[in-house]
C-alpha cells in the first residue's frame, strides 16, 4: 500500500545509528584487545566486552546479518581470545615440555629414584651370590649341559643374532613399554614394585649363572654399557609411578582427586619422556654392546649416555624447578587450582 513503512529500511537507519553512536567504544574495545594490560585495562576490557556484547544482540535481534553486526562480532572474537588467554603455538610448547615440564619432574623423582636403584641392585647382588655359590640351586634350574651352553654361547649371542637395528628397536620398545607400565599404573602401588622385583631377580639369576660357570667378567662387560642407562631409566619410571601412588594414598590438604590429577598430569609426562632415553639406550645395546670395539669403549660410551641423562635431570631439572616448574600444565592448560587452607 502507497506510503506503508519497509521494516527493513526502518532497521538498518536503526543499525546505522547505532553504530554511529557506539563506534567509538568499539573501536576502543579493539584496541585493548591488541595492548599488554594491566589490572586496570582487564577491568576496562571487560566492562567494554560486556557492552559491545549487548550491542550486537541488539542488532541481531533488530537486521539479524549485517556488516555492522560482523564488525562488532569480529571485535567482541578478538576480546574474547585476550580475557581467555590463547596456546602457545607447537614449537613452543614442545620447546617448553623438554627444557622445563619434563627435566622438572625427572627432578622431583632424584631421591626415590636413587633409593629403588640402590635398593634393586641389592637384590641383584643378594640373588647373584646366592645362585653362584650354591650348586644345589644351580643344578635346580636346569640341566647342565643347557645352562653351560647358555653361559658359555646364549648370553652373548643374545646381543648378535639380530641385525643391529632391528635388535636396537626391539630391545627399545619393549622397554619403552615397561617403563610406560610403571608410570601409568603406578597408582596401583603394586606393579612398580612387581616389575621392580621381577627384573631384579631375572638380571641377579643371570649373574649368578654366569658367575657359577666362570663367565663372571663376561656378565659384567655385556651388561654395563647399556645397562646403566636402562636400568636407570626402569628405576625412573617405578618412581613416578609410585609417586603418584602417594599423591592418591596421602592427598594432603587437597581431594584425592585432585592430588591423583595432578600428579598424573606432571608425572605422566615421565612415561614420554623415558621413550627417547629408552630409544639411546637402545641405540647402545644394538650398536655397540655386543660388536667389536675395545670394551673400555663400549664402557665409556655407555657412561656417556647415562651422564648425559643424569645432567638433563639434575642440572636442567633443577634449573626448571628454581623456576617454579614442577613437570604439571600451565594453569591456563590444566584449570584454575582450588585454593585450600594450609
């Protein structure tokens, strides 16, 4: 009909003018999104966020789709991005997990660590002397002629009759997964100390062999160049696991959710960590264990490879740890810690 309204030319003059009205508030809106605040700015920002937010509900509800409404929704996106924080990008935060999140809670772990090694290692010792100097026992595990074969013939060739690299993954990945075990079902309290002791009794048996049949030098010099860091790492991974035990047993002020959640969190990142010091210590085992090269050699760079862990941990880790890290996500990443009494 002659001289009726179009609604829609009505809103977007109603559009128009809201924006003329509200424009420069929006456009201060995008500046603080872009600038370093301080308490002051955030407070700002937040009052403005809020405003521009009930802006674009306007308009939506008024023209729905319009270029003023995606200007402000462009805006209000940007805002939201800065009150919440944004990731890190992928070379950084892989750049962070290995020069603080990981060497911290390696760190944490120095003490138990150093107690289930020397306390394995006795029972290495403790089987060893027992197997070696009682031919009762020796002859109860199996036939002469078969454990003679296996300490003059097996033992050794156990490290040759694969190629090198095939030896090195096989020997990596089954460590790899062991250690993974003892972190991640740690909470168990049972399978570190299981996998702790049975490995401990198999290496002290097959010393003890070897010592019985006058091979006792050769147990020594196969097994040092790799072992060290193996071994290490195994006492490693049962440490964290049984960490996180105690976080769920003794909670302390906190839940035990929340002790099990955080100390999954710092402590699981052990089990990743432990696949590329497993992956060198393999590396060692398939290359350089049972080949031809001078055994002080072979020795030295098994040394090598276990100083150079035990510096990651110790000298990084507690450089990390003077930095307040302590191997958990960032707070942004892992939520907002509760705050408890005490």
């Amino acid at each position: 009909m002659f001289g009726e309204l179009d609604m829609s030319t009505v809103n977007q003059v109603d559009a128009d003018a809201l924006a003329d009205a509200r424009n420069r508030e929006w456009a201060r809106l995008d500046e603080l999104s872009r600038q370093r605040l301080d308490g002051a700015g955030v407070d700002e920002l937040i009052t403005r966020y809020r405003a521009a937010s009930a802006d674009l509900a306007d308009l939506r509800s008024s023209v729905g789709s319009s270029p003023q409404s995606a200007y402000v929704s462009t805006i209000l996106a940007r805002a939201r991005l800065r009150l919440t924080g944004q990731s890190d990008n992928v070379l950084r935060q892989i750049a962070r997990f290995f020069t603080l999140q990981l060497p911290a809670a390696l760190y944490r772990l120095r003490w138990t660590t150093l107690v289930i090694a020397v306390a394995s290692l006795l029972v290495v010792a403790v089987v060893a002397v027992w197997v070696s100097s009682d031919p009762a026992l020796v002859a109860a595990l199996g036939a002469k002629a078969d454990l003679a074969y296996y300490a003059e013939h097996a033992f050794t060739d156990y490290y040759t009759e694969n190629p090198a690299a095939e030896f090195a993954g096989m020997v990596w990945t089954n460590n790899a997964w062991i250690a993974a075990q003892c972190v991640l079902f740690g909470v168990t309290g049972i399978w570190p100390i299981m996998v702790l002791m049975q490995n401990a009794v198999n290496v002290g048996l097959a010393v003890g062999i070897m010592f019985a049949f006058g091979r006792g030098d050769v147990v020594v010099l196969y097994l040092l160049p790799h072992g060290m860091l193996e071994l290490t790492c195994v006492f490693v991974a049962a440490a964290a696991g049984l960490h996180i035990f105690w976080a769920w047993l003794a909670p302390g002020e906190r839940t035990r959710g929340v002790a099990l959640a955080a100390a999954g969190r710092s402590l699981g990142t052990v089990a990743l960590g432990l696949v590329f010091a497993l992956a060198l210590a393999g590396t060692v085992e398939g290359f350089v264990t049972g080949w031809g090269l001078p055994w002080p050699l072979k020795i030295g760079i098994g040394a090598l490879a276990l100083g150079l862990f035990l510096g990651y941990m110790l000298i990084l880790g507690r450089r990390a740890q003077r930095r307040g890290e302590t191997g958990d996500l960032t707070e942004f990443e892992a939520g907002t810690p509760t705050l408890v009494v005490g």
